[in-house]
C-alpha cells in the first residue's frame, strides 16, 4: 500500500524519483498515464469530487508537468479543468463539498488560501504528527502512511495554488450584486454655470469685433465680474474669485506672484443703468479693512456718484467706471485683448445667470402687476430657487 501511493505521489509529479543512490529522472508522459488508475482511486478516497474532475485534473497535472520537465514550458490548456472547478465554486461558494476545498477557494485571491493550506498540511504531517504520534506505538507505526498522504494533499493544493497563481489575471470574478455608491460627484463637464446660448437671449445682438462701452453694458453681472478677473490674470497678477453675488458681486483678491500675499481686493459691480453711489464704496472699504489690505479697486461698466468718488479719494479706493475700463483693456497688447473679447463674447453673454445656482435665467411675468422679471429654471425642481432679478429697461 505505502509503495502504490509513493507510485502515485511520484505520478502526479509527473517524474519518478529514485532513490538507492540513482539520480532523479523526469520519465516521459507514457509511463505517468500508465498508472493513472492508481491515482484516481486514490483521489477518490481523499477528495469528494466528481469522477470525470478527478480525471481531468490528474490528466492535466501529470501531462503539463511532464512537458515542463521535458520543454521547460508550461502548456496553457492544462489549467482549463481546475480553472473550470474554481469558477464554479467562486459562483456557488458555500455548497456542500470537501472542506479542504471550502478553505483552498474562500480567499481572494484563491491561490493564497491553496498556497497556505498546503504549507499546513505538510508542516501538520511531517513536524506535528510524528512528534504527537511518538506517544503511541500504534499511531507510530502509521507515520509513514500519514506523511505520505499529507505530502500528497500537499502537492495537490500546492500545484492548485501554482495554476491559480498563474491564471490570476484570466479569472473573471462576478459578484453577485452590484452596489452603487449613494452619492456620486458630477463629472468635469457637468458645470453650475451654463453658457450655451438660451433661447431667451437677444437675438439682436451681432457678433462684436472690438471693445466698446455698449459692448460692455451688455454683459450680465456675471460674466462681466469674470471678465474683469480674466483682465487681472492678463496684467500678469495672480488673482482669485469668492463665490456668486445677489447682486452682481464677488470679491476679486490680488496676490503677489512671488511671495503670494495679499496686496489688493476688487469688487465688481454691472450696473449699467444705475450709478455706484457711496453705500457700495463704504462695503469695499469694510472688506479692505477686514481684509488688511491699504488698496482696493471697485470697477463698474455704469458710472459712480460724486459723494461716492470723494470717498473714494480719502481712502485710496480706486474707481473704474465703464469708459475707464474700456481704456485699460484697450492698452493691453492686441492677443490680450483678443483673448478678453472671446472670453466675454462666448456663448450667451446677455441672460444672466441665477445668483445661487449659476445657471442661465429665463424671463418670467408678475401675475398681479404683469411686470416682467428674471427667474430661475430650478423655481420648480425641490428644493426650489426662488431667485430673482430686475430686468433692465429696454429688454422686455
């Protein structure tokens, strides 16, 4: 019996060892299939498996072995069956079968479960066994039997551990539901600020070829207080925005280029219709003090009141009213200005956008006064957007 499962260890190996002073041998693939049958009752005492599965398996292990042992080479086709197997117990993991093979396949990857279990084995049949077995007389004479079977088991989990390893990357993993996350983050194309043109836009506006100050009147709050920060990264300052404004207002800070402290603030007002009276320049002046900054520049497409360029004289406030910026802009190099005419010429530049969300607005009417306004297109999504703004005259 001992020497029938020492043929059968010696198969599956795909060589017969000898010992007797000769040297170890590879025999050829016609002597390992000559003994299968051995193999294969043996198989089926030790490991509850379909009889065509065992057949295939030992077939594939003593082939592929042999040929490694021969070429050097490891034939792809012979991991198919046990690949097969693995698949089938990853889908119907937790049926009845081998405990051994509940372990061998439970980790993922399943060639380090395999790997460990057969260090276990070997180390539990030739260490701890016969150091157990050394009490007994009758467990010691079946040493040898436990160490030959344990060197068996531990080959064939070892070489399952070999093909998985091998196959890694070619079993595919199918889990049996599929969990979305609750939250998932619009992608870079998704933005809050929508600049496609909307059908609610003045269709008699042409495509303009330069600056002008009806050009700049023309602008909605936001894209204007985008343009005037486009022109601050044009006089080559390092500049930063805060935010959506109610009423057409984000702070605009300038930093140093090179040491990055703060040196300036700008706030940005289009009122086209309405000069900037001395309320607005008294808030920069807060925001300056707030800030620790000695300068700070309000600009505007309209025009400022005369109490409100006073103020602005006594504390170092720079006012830049409409014709003023068309001035700067004008003296800046011609690709400057290029680049500034398309940044604040693309898309719809006219409708402007919902202080809150950032989309474009569509006009709405009063049902009690019938007086037209700008409303948000959230208004009916929940929760709703219940911004608003004032059309100006001449565009209902």
């Amino acid at each position: 019996m001992l020497q029938s499962m020492y043929r059968s260890q010696c198969i599956l190996m795909g060589s017969v060892c000898w010992t007797g002073g000769q040297s170890a041998t590879c025999r050829t693939t016609s002597s390992a299939t000559s003994n299968l049958g051995l193999v294969i009752a043996l198989l089926r005492r030790i490991l509850p498996l379909p009889d065509d599965a065992i057949q295939q398996a030992v077939t594939s292990v003593s082939t592929s072995l042999a040929a490694f042992c021969t070429l050097g080479t490891y034939p792809t086709a012979a991991k198919e069956p046990l690949m097969a197997y693995y698949r089938k117990r990853r889908r119907y993991r937790g049926s009845s079968g081998s405990p051994l093979l509940n372990i061998a396949t439970m980790t993922d990857p399943a060639w380090i479960g395999s790997a460990i279990l057969a260090g276990i084995i070997l180390f539990s049949s030739w260490l701890i066994l016969p150091a157990v077995f050394q009490i007994n007389p009758i467990l010691k004479i079946l040493t040898p039997l436990f160490e030959m079977i344990g060197s068996i088991l531990a080959l064939i989990f070892g070489f399952m551990a070999f093909m998985l390893f091998l196959a890694r990357d070619t079993v595919p993993v199918t889990p049996s539901t599929t969990y979305k996350p609750a939250y998932q983050p619009p992608k870079p194309s998704q933005k809050l600020q929508n600049d496609n043109p909307s059908p609610y836009a003045n269709p008699d506006h042409e495509q303009p070829i330069g600056w002008s100050l009806s050009l700049l009147r023309d602008l909605e709050w936001k894209r204007f207080e985008d343009l005037c920060n486009e022109y601050h990264r044009e006089c080559g300052l390092r500049s930063t925005t805060t935010g959506l404004g109610a009423d057409g207002g984000v702070d605009i800070r300038l930093f140093h280029r090179e040491t990055g402290a703060l040196i300036a603030v700008t706030q940005c007002k289009a009122w086209p219709d309405k000069p900037i009276g001395v309320e607005l320049v008294r808030q920069l002046l807060g925001t300056m003090t707030h800030e620790k900054v000695p300068t700070g520049t309000f600009i505007t497409n309209g025009t400022f009141t005369k109490p409100a360029e006073e103020l602005a004289k006594e504390d170092r406030i720079i006012l830049v009213d409409g014709m003023n910026f068309i001035t700067l802009i004008e003296r800046l190099p011609a690709s400057s200005q290029a680049r500034l005419l398309a940044f604040a010429t693309e898309g719809d530049y006219t409708t402007p956008s919902c202080p809150h969300c950032g989309i474009k607005m569509v006009p709405r009417t009063n049902r009690t006064t019938g007086k037209k306004f700008w409303g948000c297109k959230n208004y009916t999504k929940y929760p709703p957007c219940k911004k608003i703004l004032q059309m100006r005259k001449g565009t209902d």
